[in-house]
C-alpha cells in the first residue's frame, strides 16, 4: 500500500476539518457572502413601501452646474456695500483654502436690486421675477455648507454623500427605497441643458447598488434615449422576436449562477422595448396647451431650461419617481454682471412655471422641487488688479455658505431657513450641511436615511454617510 493512502485510511473526518485551517470555512464563507449578495438586489424597480408615511412621492431637482451666486440672488447683505472695494477681514482668508483667489482680496457688493416678495416678503433679486411671483410656495435655505470647494468633488459631495467617484447618486437611492410607479419607463430620468457637469455621469451613477437604479439620460432633440430605436429594416414583431429568444437565454444564465445583474439586464431589455411607444408621446410637448407653454417658456423641438421643466412635469405625472436637471454655465469667475443676469434669464420662467403648474394641477402637494448649485460664492471680487478695480468681476468658489430652495411634497412655503453674517461669509444661523439636505429629503420622501442602507464590501453605505440630521424648520 501506498504510504498516503494507508494515512488517509487513518484520517478520521473530524481529524480533516480540524486540520483543514481556513480552508473549508473559507469556503462556506464565500457561499454565504454570495448568497447575501444576490440577494440583496431586486430584480426590478418595482414600487416598494416607504419606512413611515411620506408626504413626496417624487423629486424634481434641478441642479445649476457651476455654482450661482447667492448674495446676488438671494442673500441680500446691504452691509457689502459699505465695504465695497475694501481689503475683505483679515479673519476670512487666515487659514483658509479657496479655488483661485490669491493675496488679500477686496469685498465685493451685489450691482443688483432685491425686493421683498408674497405674504412671506422673501427677499429676491431682480434678475429672478418670475420666481419671486411664487415667493410664497419657496422655501429658502440660506445656510447651507459643504466640505469640497472645487466643482466636480462638491458635485459628488451634494448627489452621493461623498467627494470622490464610485458611489451611487441619490436619484439612485430613492428608487433603491422606492422603486417606480411606471413600468414603461425608468424610474429615474436625467435632463440636461448645455454640457456636463465636471464630476459627469458619475453624478447619476448606481454606483455598488444594482445598475437597475441607473439614472438613464434622456435627449431633447433627435432620438430621446440612444439606441432606443429599431435599427432600418427591422419590423417591432423581429426585435420582438429577438428579445424573447435573448430573454430566454438570459434567465437560463440566471437559473445558473443568480447574478442579479442578469436580472436587471433581463428587466431592462424589456423596459426597452416599452419606452419605444412611451418615450416618443413623452416628448413630444407640441401637445400641450398655448397656455401651459407660455407658463413656462417653451417651445416645442428646442432644446432649453425651459422645455426639460414642462417635460419634467410630464414625467412626474406618469409616474417617473426621480427627474434630475442639470443646466450647466453658472461658475461665474469673471463678468458676473452680464453672465449672471443671462443664465438667470434661461431658467426663470421655466422654474417657475413649473411650480405654478405643479400646483395648479395638484401635483404639487407631493412632489418636492430642489433648486440650486454645488456650493457658494465669495463676498470677494475675483479678477481684482490690486487697487480695488476689477475690469470683469466675478465671485470665487465658497462652500461654507450658500443658498439653496425648496418647494411643495412637505416643504413649509414662504419662510427663509437660517441666515450669514453681515457680509455673507459665514453662517450665523441654523447651519445645514449637504448630508442634512438629504437626510431631509428622504424623510419627505419617507425614508429613514438612517436605514437606508446597502451591505458593500463588508460595509452598510448610505447617502448620508455617516452624518446628517432632518432638518425640522422645513418640514410643513
């Protein structure tokens, strides 16, 4: 006999496991894992139920990429103005990183009126008319704060909770709690007016959740989502037939090995296949009224601010629970005084066309609006020759204080949230940071942010980190 086998044959079983290390226990542990990973992604975005009663069902955000001022805006300081063209306190700039700004800069005050507004007597600067007119349904948050000062990290700070690529965007989160209430198309929709933000697609990324919960761009002019379209010479009843046979394939890959991502790309596949007759209805704004056209601006086959608000009413309405619009151009380093009032005019009358018809058809109640940028600007004037003049002033990055606004799907209308010193550099009241933002928006949604959460790499993740509190003074 073989001397290995005569040790074999003397090999009891409770000998081999207990001289087989980390051998066999590592591999029970990789089944296990696997099993707890596939199953902890649905196969669909079905609708799911909240944690506790929400008061949104859906969230319309619209996202100035760059960064509007908001003490030419919304943060009226007349203070600024006694001190225009003065050397800005030594106590701003001791200590303190900023994007561009270098020596010891000069304060810089609004060229622009402000005017109180609505029952609320909301201060808004006059580049914002047709937003003033619904002072009353707004809520304004004067004392936000971040932790990036740079555009595409404070991007990702304030969509996924964290300043660096790789985890998922909050549209992402929401239907990962949520799901949808339209199987014809995604539950997540992305718009955009002029180029991407720095920080790019990463904003709607799913990151480690299942890529079911990707945001999926949709076009304002030619095809609406690319390659959603037959190719020439091939009839709905062939594609038809194509995807049942890839549609068979695939679930017999998923029976094998229990990849939800199968699952997902099975779901997709067909979410395709529907959005060839629901998308192009969608889009196509010619429908509406000569009324509601003007309310907003639009105009049909143009690709504007203007028209992704009339379609982001049209996608809430059936059913679409995250709408995201990036409308890009609003780091003002320079030339705020032309810049600024231009990019006003763009979005104006879309965005408050929008809330006027949210509430006029009742939509309103339930679906919160978000309005505003990555962070702040500087009470200093950027472009500044040393002698107190600036030929094309403009604002540097700030990201310890900043405007943003709120309305309707649980948001108290017409209050202002917190308040910043004099000048408008630091917070003075009620500070809101970014994780407090969507800590509060996921309660408005009925979500509690705190278990909200998605096992990766050994690890619960969230939006909020591990930060973030409601903020209550907003809640109705």
């Amino acid at each position: 006999m073989h001397p290995l086998e005569a040790h074999l044959r003397d090999v009891t079983r409770r000998t081999f496991l207990k001289n087989s290390g980390l051998g066999v226990g590592a591999i029970a542990l990789n089944q296990l894992l696997a099993q707890s990973l596939f199953a902890a992604a649905p196969s669909a975005v079905a609708a799911r139920q909240p944690h506790f009663a929400p008061r949104a069902k859906r969230v319309i955000y619209l996202h100035m990429v760059g960064a509007p001022s908001q003490l030419d805006l919304f943060d009226y300081k007349p203070a600024l103005a006694a001190y225009d063209g003065k050397p800005c306190p030594e106590e701003f700039i001791k200590g303190k990183r900023f994007a561009f700004l270098r020596g010891h800069p000069r304060i810089a005050s609004t060229k622009f009126t402000f005017a109180r507004h609505g029952k609320s007597g909301a201060e808004i600067s006059e580049l914002l008319p047709n937003l003033a007119g619904v002072a009353d349904e707004i809520a304004i948050v004067r004392s936000l704060h971040t932790d990036e000062f740079n555009h595409a990290p404070a991007q990702l700070m304030l969509h996924t909770g964290f300043g660096r690529p790789g985890r998922p965007g909050a549209g992402s989160w929401v239907t990962y709690g949520l799901g949808s209430e339209n199987a014809d198309l995604p539950a997540y929709v992305v718009l955009q007016s002029g180029p991407l933000a720095g920080a790019g697609t990463q904003l709607w990324s799913s990151g480690f959740l299942p890529s079911v919960h990707q945001g999926v761009q949709f076009r304002t002019s030619g095809e609406p989502v690319l390659f959603l379209e037959n190719p020439k010479g091939v009839a709905p009843a062939d594609r038809r037939q194509v995807l049942d046979t890839v549609r068979r394939l695939n679930e017999a890959q998923l029976a094998d090995v229990g990849d939800p991502e199968i699952a997902t790309r099975i779901s997709q596949y067909e979410l395709a296949f529907r959005m060839q007759t629901s998308v192009p209805e969608l889009m196509d704004i010619s429908k509406e009224s000569p009324e509601t056209l003007a309310l907003y601006g639009a105009e049909p086959g143009k690709a504007s601010f203007a028209n992704n608000c009339l379609l982001a009413r049209r996608l809430v309405e059936r059913g679409v629970r995250m709408v995201q619009l990036y409308d890009a151009d609003w780091d003002h380093h320079n030339n705020i005084a032309t810049r600024l009032p231009a990019k006003c005019k763009d979005v104006d009358r879309g965005m408050a066309g929008l809330v006027r018809d949210l509430k006029q058809r009742g939509l309103l109640d339930d679906t919160l609006v978000i309005w505003g940028g990555e962070f702040g600007r500087t009470p200093m004037a950027q472009n500044d020759t040393g002698a107190g003049v600036s030929t094309s002033p403009g604002r540097d990055h700030h990201k310890d204080a900043y405007t943003m606004w709120l309305a309707g799907g649980g948001v108290k209308g017409g209050i202002s949230h917190g308040a910043t010193d004099d000048l408008g550099y630091a917070i003075a009241e009620n500070p809101v940071h970014v994780h407090d933002l969507n800590a509060t928006v996921l309660h408005l949604l009925g979500l509690d942010h705190e278990r909200l959460t998605f096992r990766y790499q050994g690890r619960d993740y969230r939006l909020t980190d591990v930060h973030g509190k409601v903020v209550k003074g907003l809640l109705a």
